[in-house]
RNA sequence: CGGGAUGUAGCGCAGCGGUAGCGCACCUGCUUUGGGAGCAGGGGGUCGUUGGUUCAAAUCCAAUCAUCCCGACCA
C-alpha cells in the first residue's frame, strides 16, 4: 500500500485529552480518532492491527476447540428479564425500545444470548461439550470511559462460552481456554500475568483473569515475592487477607466511655488516645436496596468492598448515607461500634430511602476474623462525640461467626505457602476465564437429556478477551519516545519503505522496487509523498513498523537498501531480494 | 454520581469589554531534499450552546451541554 492510496493521519502534537501513551501513540500516529467519550474510529493502519489481534484470537480459539457463532448486539428484554439481570445491570446497560415500545438492551455480555441458543438446539448429552465463542461489539455505558481504547464505551470482545454435563469437563474446557489464552497473548507479543480474580455479577466459581503489568493498570496484583515464592498470584479483590502478626488484645478492662467530641476518623482518635490502631475496630457501613450492612474490620486495615459484597449479596451496594447510618446506629457518622448498637443482625428495620419513600431493610452485622476472641479493643460508642475503651469479644459484643473482610496489601503473608510476603503490581485485564456453573442454564431453562433420559442443566464456563484493549495494551507495553513499536505478528505492515528521490528517474527506480516488494507478497508500505526525508524518518518511527526499508543513495549507487530494525535501531545494507 | 479542570480554525494554544489572533497542518508558486525546510501569496472560526448585563460580549453573569483528570463498575 501507498501513501498516496491510504494517507497518513499523523499529527506532530499530542491531543490534549489523551493522557495515557496507547491513546496518545495511536491517535498521534493516526490509528483511531475519538468521536465521542469512550467511541473510537479505528482509522486503516487501526483496523489492520485490530484484525491481525482479531485473527489471533479466532485460529487459536479453533485451534482449542471452540466454534464461532454470530450474536445480535441488539438484545431483548425478555432474554435479561428471565435472568435477574435486567434490573442488576443498572445504568451501565444502554437500552432503547422498538417502534412497538418493545424494550431491548444493547449487549453489554451475551450469556443470556448464548444460553438462549443453546437452549434452541441442544438436547442430549451427547452434543456436549460444546464451547461456542463470537468477536463481536458490546455496549457499557461506562460511569467513566478512560485511557483510550482501554476503557470504552463501544468495544470488541471475543467472548466463548462452554457448555458441559460435568465439572470434570467443564475444568478439562477451561484449562484449554486457559492454555488458548496464553497462545493468543504470547502470539500478540504480550507479557501477561495470569491472578486469581473475583467473579463479580457474573456468578460462578473459579475465576482468572490476565494482567498486563503497567503503571496506569486499574487492578491491583498480589503476587508471591521472589524466586522462593511459591507462585501465588491473585487479584487484590480475591485475596484472602493473612496478617503479618497476629493481632492481640489490649489491656482488660471493663468497658469504658470516653469523650471523643470531635475526632471520628481512626487516625484522629488514636492520636488523641495514644493507642495502636490495630487495637481498634473500624466499623464501616454499607447498604443495599434490601439490607443495611455493618462490617467491623482492625482498624489499621482497609475494607475489602468486594469482598463485602460478596457475602452481604443484594443489589445497589453502595456506602450508607449519613442518614441511614443515624438510623442503625443512633449516632452521627464517625461514632460507630459493635457494643451498644441500637440494631441486631437479621432485624428488620423500617427506614427512608433517597426517594423519602419508606422501605424495609434487614440489618447484616459482620466481623473480620481478626476481631474474634480479642479484648482491650476501642470502637465508636454509637453516642455522637463518645468511643469506647477496653472492649472484648463475647463480653461487649458477639463477633460469632467471623469473616474474611479485610484487603490483602503487599507486606502480607502469602495466604498459600504461609511463608513468604506478597508484593503488589499494578496490572490491566485483558482477558478473563470464568466458571461459570450454572446460573445461566438453570435461570434460562436450558436442559439436554442424560444418558438415562432425564433432563439435566448443563453447567457453564465463559471466556473473554477485550480486542481493543488488546491493542492498546500491546502498544503500553511496546513504544519508546518517537512512537509505538509494533511487534511483527500484529503491525499493519511489516515495512515501512523510505524513498528518497531527487530525480523522476529516481522515484521511478523506487517505485519498481515497492512493486517487486508486493509481487513477492511482501507486506509493505510505500510512503511515496512528495516530503522531505525528515519527515517520513519521523513518521516512520512513530507509526511504529517493525522495518524501516531506506532506498536512497546507496540503491541507486550499489543497488542495496538499508533496514533499519524499529526496536534496535540497528541498520544493515542488503540486497532487496533478501527481504521477506 | 461526588470532587477538580477545560471548551476560541483540522491539531496545539494566546486574547479576558471596543472590527478574531499565533504556531503547526492545508491550498498556489518558486527554491530546497538522508532526521519534522525557506520565501511569497492564499483559504478556513455563528469563540460549545442558550439566556442575561452593556451603547458594545470570545471577554462579565447565569444556566446548560461536552470533554478530561481523581474516587465506586468491567474485557
């Protein structure tokens, strides 16, 4: 291809809004063009990339099994309604109706979609198992679009799902997706990480998710440190927190109020107190549409919201309004404790929501692990402008059956080996596996006869990758400060020819040097714009080719031409018929 | 949705009550041609939108929309 066919639509400046360097490098280099927030053109060198990453993705996802299959992006109601998740999905499903007011949502996931199909043909054991998979565009109205192609509106997923009579078969399926990953990130030149993940919404068990490590990264990594570790890694959100020291008990004594007028945070009591924080319990409060939910966690540690969410269950999890707060605890916000509280796990309390309409909730009452059997503990007394000292466990409150709430941070023990520390890394998801179990198939009504001709609901497994953020994540990880740097396996094109002619006769030679290059098949682009060299030394760097091909001089003196290597810089003189 | 910032030519920006400007890009001509050329000429903007204040608004005020950054969702 020619400049003069496929025009360059390089800019010397940065967009102001790109902030990150796969947003600035592909914009700046003339890959993609914002249209609105999170909406992205994908211009020809972009769609070129985009469909070697796509193609990736499809001979591997063959390769291990999997059939591809096509899904309306256009879905309806009905398919969420049946599943629970037209109302959980909330704000980040765009929907929209039909001239007959019938309500559809744009695809934000299709298992819903893919559940329906397979209800349509499957009915015995024998068509399982069975892994369909499509490249298609998804919708989330994303509360904060971000970075570029990393966090979209509009995206490209490959999503797959399987389907299977066994847990046995569902984990031989997964463990292929797994080893289909690896291939497919390996293949794009990327480095990646695979963690242990939390399902979120999507149900199910086991989970995985690949990380590309990098500083702008939205996750956090917890990982087994150095060579003696024992290989753990986890997503922060999934990490089961083990402390560096037990936690112990303070002085005994009975309980005791003291006057807290205006300290509320942790760190402001301690200050006034002189006491460790780990002595404290930190009360924090969340709720949902259906419950209102008190966790109470060591004071020197964060809540794990994920984790939270996760035993509480409903939906809308959200932190309490200071409203809600006065209410379970008779205090004002900052004042919290589990001694005193007004309210008991499992009461049912009536209250106002936002909209001032009175709703029902039931209180959930939760203690991290770390608070059980400890005494000497000091905790908001739920009386505004008071704590209370020298609280202990079975005495003052009940922490009965405690749970995992805390987050896990670097510094901690690794909770499989229990023997060395956990470091942390910021990382970028590009890819997820997921047990799904049976969520889907049970709530769509998807059964196959087993081999004794009773219906059975197959269990689920699902696989996605972002293709965009795929992109992106190649190019985080693969520039330097004149542009990106594409690995060979996904460039647009393989060189990048330079001509520089003074003459007709010149340009002439170089053109039947780009026409040989494309009858022996080579990929290849010809800037062949009136421009000075400069100009296209600089563009050539920055649209990131893997070679640079210079016909100059030397080719019309000696017939050879340079190559430069965009990643080494390193330059040789050869022959055109070396090329390949 | 909360907190912060920004909307002026394709891109980057200045102007902050008195006729709309600069650099790059673009068009024409000449000279130039191995790391973002020079000269000369030229085209292009309802100053995000709406309303207000004023003799006069890009400029002051209000509302609204959009975009970006920081927090809760996700490939």
């Amino acid at each position: 291809m020619k400049a003069s066919q496929i025009p360059l639509f390089t800019m010397k400046e940065d967009p102001k809004d790109a902030q990150v360097a796969s947003h600035r490098l592909l914009t700046r280099a003339g890959y993609i063009r914002k249209q609105a927030a999170g909406l992205y053109v994908f211009l020809p060198f972009g769609y070129e990339v985009f469909r070697k990453v796509e193609e990736i993705v499809r001979q591997e996802m063959n390769r291990f099994g999997a059939v591809e299959v096509h899904l309306p992006v256009i879905t309806p109601a009905e398919l969420w309604q049946q599943s629970g998740r037209w109302d959980i999905m909330g704000a980040e499903m765009m929907r929209m109706s039909d001239r007959h007011n019938n309500l559809f949502a744009l695809g934000p996931t299709h298992e819903e979609s893919i559940t329906w199909l397979a209800a349509q043909f499957l009915q015995s054991y024998k068509q399982l198992p069975i892994n369909l998979y499509q490249i298609g565009t998804k919708y989330r109205d994303e509360i904060r679009p971000r970075y570029g192609l990393i966090r979209c509106r509009e995206f490209t997923m490959k999503d797959a799902y399987s389907f299977h009579m066994s847990d046995e078969s569902l984990d031989e399926t997964y463990q292929k997706m797994r080893e289909a990953y690896r291939a497919i990130f390996e293949r794009c030149g990327l480095a990646t990480i695979a963690v242990e993940a939390d399902s979120g919404n999507m149900g199910g068990s086991g989970s995985e998710e690949f990380m590309v490590a990098s500083e702008i990264g939205e996750e956090t990594l917890l990982l087994c440190e150095n060579e003696r570790g024992c290989g753990y890694r986890s997503n922060q959100e999934k990490t089961p927190f083990v402390p560096r020291e037990v936690y112990h008990s303070g002085e005994p004594s009975p309980p005791q109020l003291v006057e807290t007028p205006t300290q509320k945070t942790i760190e402001e009591v301690t200050t006034l107190l002189q006491q460790d924080p780990t002595l404290f319990i930190k009360t924090v409060i969340y709720e949902t549409d259906e419950s209102v939910i008190l966790a109470f966690i060591p004071g020197d540690r964060d809540l794990s919201e994920v984790k939270l969410k996760n035993i509480a269950g409903g939906t809308n999890f959200a932190m309490a309004s200071a409203e809600t707060i006065r209410a379970v605890t008779g205090a004002e916000p900052g004042f919290a404790g589990p001694a005193n509280l007004p309210v008991k796990d499992g009461e049912k309390i009536q209250m106002k929501n936002a909209a001032a309409q009175r709703v029902t909730k039931t209180v959930q009452i939760f203690f991290d692990h770390n608070i059980k059997n400890r005494g000497g503990l000091i905790s908001g007394a739920n009386k505004t402008g008071f704590h209370l000292k020298g609280l202990t466990d079975g005495r003052d409150f009940q922490s009965g059956e405690t749970k995992d709430l805390v987050n896990a941070q670097a510094g901690d023990i690794c909770p499989r080996c229990r023997e060395q520390r956990l470091k942390s890394t910021k990382g970028i998801e590009v890819g997820h596996i997921f047990k799904l179990g049976r969520k889907y198939t049970q709530s769509m009504g998807l059964t196959v006869l087993d081999q004794n001709g009773k219906p059975f609901v197959p269990t689920m497994g699902c696989y996605g990758i972002g293709i965009g953020r795929t992109v992106a994540t190649v190019v985080e990880q693969n520039h330097d400060e004149k542009g990106i740097i594409w690995p060979e396996s996904i460039s647009a094109y393989k060189y990048y020819l330079i001509g520089i002619s003074k003459t007709a006769e010149e340009k002439a030679l170089i053109e039947v040097l780009y026409q040989n290059m494309i009858d022996r098949g080579l990929s290849v682009y010809y800037d062949d714009r009136d421009e000075r060299p400069g100009v296209k030394f600089n563009d050539a760097d920055l649209v990131g080719f893997p070679w640079q091909v210079v016909a100059g001089k030397t080719y019309f003196e000696k017939g050879l031409i340079e190559l430069k290597n965009r990643r080494t810089g390193e330059k040789t003189e050869v022959k055109p018929q070396e090329l390949n």
